[in-house]
C-alpha cells in the first residue's frame, strides 16, 4: 500500500501570497489531519477532516483553511502569507485500531519558506 | 491529556539496546501511551502504543509500570537509522489522535 503523500516537497513564497498544499492519505483512510511543525513550537494540530467535513479545528487564524474531496484527498490554503508561516507542513492520515486506540500514518511534509 | 515528561537527549551504541523513559504521572484510565519517532526533516513514525501491559512489536517493546505513571520505550539492537526524536505522548482512546501534541521528545543519538 502507498504511504502518505504530500505535494509539493519544498515551496518558496513572498509576504502576501496564498499557497495551496495536497495530501493522499492511504487507501480506505477517512481522516486527514493537518500540523504544522516549526523548530520554536513543535508539531501543532490544524484541523482534521473526515468524509469531506472538517471534524475538528486547531487554534490557527482564518487564513488557514482546507478541504477534503470524495476521494479523501485533503488540501490545505494559507492566504496572505507571513514570515511566520515559514514551517514544515504534515499531514497524517489515521486508521482505527478498533481497541479505541488509533495509529497516525504521517507524509513526509511540505516544507515551506516565506521570504 | 496527560502531560508527559522525557530526557532531552540519549546516547546509545550501535548494537546495544536503547532505553527511553517517558513519566506522565497524571494519566487517566482510559488514556494510551503512544510513542513516535521523527527522523530529521521526515513525517512522524509510529512505533508502538499501549494501555495497561506490556507491549512488543517488531520495532520495539513498551513497558508500562503497573501504576501506569511512567512507561520506558525500548529498542532491543539499536542502529545508526535509529537515531532520531522520540515521542511520548499519552492521548485518550476513542479518535481523539488528531490533536496528540508533541512535546520535545527525547534526542536519541546511536553511535558506532
């Protein structure tokens, strides 16, 4: 099976600028989350998607947003960039273990530069 | 969710077993212990998880003390591709891991 895919693998953007980020989740995986991973503040959630409705919501401004499609595949969009949003983006897709505990399968990640 | 304690950094040699301790003293009944791995500039791995015993896959063991306020990752022959941050998080069942929070994890370094 296909692990997680993220495209694309490096992005440079300037101040102001919207980016758009993709993520394939494993076959027959329903949810996709979204992190963001910086040196300062480690892996913070962003939301999480499941069968095309966001599930659940980190605390990030409005202009992080994202969607998930029939197939599963999820994307995210960071409007208006800032230096701030410099960060390695991941997605994780999950699969229930059917115990109450689940595993998270992560991508690789987009890493992302603001100038 | 339970808040979890680790060393910042661990050395091991090559071929010797790793043993990362994890304390998350305030954990609940229902919550799991699950440890990651992040090798640099890579996605987050799973590696093993656990609620009350011990558990072993072929990645590594996780020993849980029986009042569950600390747990000990161990990995049996450590090598140079094992070199990487370990995560302890503690999370509770039933579709909650979406929002696990990654602390600082522990730095382990194998050397030759």
């Amino acid at each position: 099976k296909a692990g997680v895919t993220q495209t694309p693998r490096y992005l440079i953007k300037t101040r102001g600028q919207q980016v758009t980020l993709s993520c394939s989740p494993i076959s027959g995986h329903r949810s996709v989350s979204w992190y963001q991973q910086t040196p300062g503040q480690g892996l913070q959630f962003l939301f999480e998607y499941f069968s095309e409705t966001q599930r659940n919501k980190g605390n990030f401004p409005g202009r992080f947003s994202g969607r998930q499609f029939s197939n599963s595949r999820s994307e995210m969009n960071v409007s208006t960039l800032e230096l701030g949003d410099s960060a390695l983006y991941l997605c994780a897709s999950s699969l229930a273990l059917g115990t109450g505990a689940e595993k998270l399968f992560f991508g690789s990640g987009t890493q992302l530069s603001v100038l | 969710d339970a808040k979890t304690t680790q060393p910042p950094s661990m050395d091991c040699a090559e071929g010797r077993a790793a043993n990362l301790p994890c304390n998350h003293s305030t954990i609940s009944g229902n919550e799991y212990v699950y440890w990651y791995r992040q090798i640099h500039s890579q996605g987050p791995q799973y590696i093993i998880h656990g609620l009350k015993n011990n558990e072993t896959n072929e990645m590594a063991s996780l020993i849980i003390t029986e009042d569950r306020k600390s747990s000990t990752l161990i990995l049996p022959h450590a090598t140079l591709r094992d070199t990487a941050v370990y995560y302890c998080i503690v999370v509770l069942g039933g579709g909650s891991n979406y929002k696990l929070t990654f602390g600082k994890g522990t730095l382990l370094t194998v050397n030759p």
